[in-house]
C-alpha cells in the first residue's frame, strides 16, 4: 500500500542550497487531484474547469471526483450520498465536551478540537485497509458540518438542533444553524459555495494535511492540523476580516483613502493577493455573481458598493503587482446574506476544504515519504556548557 516515492535525486542537502521562503515555486510531491493556472485564473479539479462543476455539481459529487479521481456513476453517487446522510450525527460526548468549551472560544478551535476527537472513537491503526478510508471519508465530510453548527448553538446556551435525513447536504447544515428550513435558492448557492472551496492544490492547511499524513497518523488528526493551519488570518481567516475592513471603509467613497493608507503603511488589504494567482481568483469572480444572485432575490448588501469600489480603485494601485482579489474577498458577503455569523466564515471553509484535505490525505498514503526538509543553520557554532555560577550575572556579557 505505500510504495515510498523515489528519491528524485540525492535528498541529502547540496551545499549552496537557495533558501525558499514558504517553500514559494517549490514542488515537493506530485498530485493529479487539482491544478491553477495562476496567470490566467483557471482551476481545474481532476482536469474539470471549476466554472463548470460550481455551475452543474453538488458538493458531495465534487467530493467524491476528488477523492476518487472521477465523477461518480449514478449509484456510486447515491450510495455516498445515503453514507453521508446516514452519519451526520455525532456522538453526545463530543456534543458535552464542546458544552465544556468556552462560549467565548472562537469556532475554529472548537472545530480543531472536535475534528481531533472524532479520532478517539476509530481505531487509527487501519490506515491500510480501503474500507477504513472510505469510513473516515464519510464520516468527516458528515460531521465537520454538524460539530460547526453545533457549537454555535451550544456558545448561545441552546441545545443543538439534530440532523434531519429529509434534506439534503448544504440544505441541512442551514437548518442545522439556523433552525430553520432554507429556501431552495440560499441552499444551491451554499452548496455551489462548498464547491468553489473545496480544493487548490498545496495551499498552506493542504500542506498542512500532507505532512501529518506522511507520518501515517490517523485522518481525524490530519484534519485537525488542517484546520489549525486555515485559522490563520493569511489564509483561510481571512474572509471574516475583509467583512471588518469593509465596514471599517463604510462607503465606496472612502475606499480610495483607505487603500492610500493602508498602502503607505505597508498594510495588507484581505481578500486580495495570491502566491500563485497574478489575475482575479476566478473563485471571486464566481463568488461576486453568487452574491448577485442572492442580493436579486433577498435584497441588497450596502457593503457590496464598497467591495466593488475597492477592487476599482486596487486595480489601478495594486493590480500592477498582480494583486487582485481572491477566494476571500466575496465570500463573506454571500455568507452573511445566507445568515452566517461572521466567526462562522472560516468554518465554513472548512466544512468544504476538508474535501480536498481528504483527497490529499489519501494520494499522500498512495505514495508517501514522511516530509523532512532540510534547514540552512544560522545559530551560534557549538560551545561549551557552564554551571550557573560561572556564568556572567547579565544577558550578553
Ligand atoms: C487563501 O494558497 C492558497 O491557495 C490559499 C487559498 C486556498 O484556496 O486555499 O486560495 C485561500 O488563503 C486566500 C488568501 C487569503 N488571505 C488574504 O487575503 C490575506 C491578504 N493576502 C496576503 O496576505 C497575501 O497576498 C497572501 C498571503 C495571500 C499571499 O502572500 P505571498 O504570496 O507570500 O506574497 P507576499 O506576502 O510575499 O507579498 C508579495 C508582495 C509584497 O509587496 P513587496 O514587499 O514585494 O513590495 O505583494 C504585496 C506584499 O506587500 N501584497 C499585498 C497583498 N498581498 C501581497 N499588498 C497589499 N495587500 C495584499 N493583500
């Protein structure tokens, strides 16, 4: 089952090794699940355009093309639907440990926590065996959802309403969040945003899941480092801030001025920027008609005006360097028209990534070598140790 991937060539480190900061342009596995083309926005999962599978796919049917590498035949597709469904719940003591959480807590580390615990109740030692896999693809891709909407309810002081089998995947977490049935529009557009999430080749929470998943530990404990590594502003929490950011600007007047500011003091503006894309993440621009389409039906955003303003005026300043917005930027207004708390966009994210976490997951068992680079030593040369006492009385003499 793990054949370890050849040495390409002699991994001991060269001498004059070039330092790569974020590992930036430096392949180090190879992967069929998804590939960007960053200079002329296009993503493709398992060589499907993303256009097309946020326009016609579900997001378990993406899940399953990128777990598995192809679409899935009518049956295959309703058996993992019916799998999923059948496992959504979990058990009451995970739902008392996050009672014990405190409702303060941010609902990423909830998340990290619960994600983590899962592996408590599953043997972890069965990481060979085919059926394992698929049990742990099931069972995380079912419950991540129900522990996100869980623990909103729970930091509220109610208790958390249970999944309902008559619905389908994204209807139900909506009704899970919010009690309440969703209209079938808010459901598809939630679902199309899970597709648009699901997967982008070695961003830093894939990277993230490669390396646990080379030391072959179990994929509970994978997700968790994952979702660890998406909290972070840069990356996956960065959608909860260009919401802040947008309303901190408050009219597509202003947004010229706080671009001018935020650019003399070196500041980052969230929602823009990508290591790998020099055009518009062909996700935002998916993302911007979602949000369209939602704002046609249920009425406007007003921090729309301002989004859009912003990107405007970027584009003169920012775009030069290849700096346009990215997944983040119009998400967050498609999820707060759907009535997601803000703390709650990353762990959306989540909910959709750990598709593509899983995907990884299981092409990293397929081919593994435990990840081990090297380092260039900047510490002092080797010296010898003193008892305290022979030691100078202040730091540095
Ligand atoms: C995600 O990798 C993925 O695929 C991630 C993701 C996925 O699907 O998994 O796409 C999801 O994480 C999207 C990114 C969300 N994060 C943000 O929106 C935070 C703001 N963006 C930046 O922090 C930044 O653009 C990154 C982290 C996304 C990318 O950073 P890089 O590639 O390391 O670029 P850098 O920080 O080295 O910046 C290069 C230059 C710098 O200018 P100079 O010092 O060379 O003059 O570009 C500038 C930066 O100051 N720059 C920005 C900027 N992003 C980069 N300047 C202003 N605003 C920004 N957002």
């Amino acid at each position: 089952m793990f054949q370890t991937q050849k040495t390409i060539e002699n991994h001991r480190p060269q001498p004059g090794n070039q330092l790569r900061p974020g590992l930036e342009g430096v392949p180090v596995t190879q992967s069929s699940i998804c590939d960007i083309d960053g200079n002329h926005g296009k993503l493709t999962y398992r060589g499907y355009p993303i256009s097309e599978l946020a326009a016609h796919s579900s997001f378990l049917e993406t899940s399953y093309l990128l777990i598995w590498g192809n679409l899935p035949t009518a049956e295959e597709l309703k058996v993992f639907e019916k799998e999923v469904q059948m496992h959504r719940r979990v058990s009451f003591r995970v739902r008392d440990m996050m009672k014990c959480f405190p409702a303060t807590g941010h609902p990423m580390d909830a998340l990290q926590s619960s994600a983590a615990s899962l592996g408590l109740f599953y043997s972890r030692r069965a990481i060979d065996n085919p059926q394992y896999i698929y049990d742990a693809v099931v069972r995380l891709i079912a419950k991540i959802p129900t522990m996100v909407a869980a623990f909103q309810l729970i930091r509220k002081g109610q208790d958390p309403i249970q999944p309902r089998d008559d619905l389908a995947y994204s209807a139900n977490f909506l009704y899970m969040l919010t009690d309440r049935e969703p209209d079938p529009l808010a459901a598809r557009i939630f679902d199309r945003c899970l597709i648009l999430h699901a997967e982008h080749s070695l961003n830093a929470s894939t990277f993230s899941a490669r390396v646990t998943a080379s030391t072959l530990t179990d994929p509970y404990a994978v997700v968790a480092s994952a979702v660890g590594t998406l909290a972070g502003p840069l990356h996956g929490g960065a959608n909860e801030d260009v919401i802040a950011m947008l309303e901190e600007i408050g009219s597509p007047e202003k947004a010229r001025s706080y671009l001018d500011e935020a650019i003399s003091n070196k500041r980052k503006i969230m929602g823009f920027g990508h290591r790998e894309y020099r055009v518009k993440d062909p996700r935002a621009s998916i993302l911007q008609g979602l949000a369209e389409e939602l704002f046609a039906r249920f009425g406007k955003d007003e921090m729309y005006d301002v989004a859009k303003a912003l990107e405007e005026e970027a584009a003169t300043s920012l775009g030069s360097k290849g700096i346009y917005p990215n997944v983040d930027f119009y998400s967050g207004l498609v999820y707060r028209k759907l009535g997601i708390p803000r703390d709650l966009f990353t762990p959306v994210f989540a909910i959709s990534r750990v598709a593509g976490w899983l995907a990884h997951w299981r092409e990293q068992l397929g081919a593994n070598r435990i990840f081990r680079p090297s380092q260039i030593y900047t510490g002092v040369p080797s010296r010898t140790w003193k008892a305290v006492e022979d030691r100078p009385t202040s730091i540095g003499a």
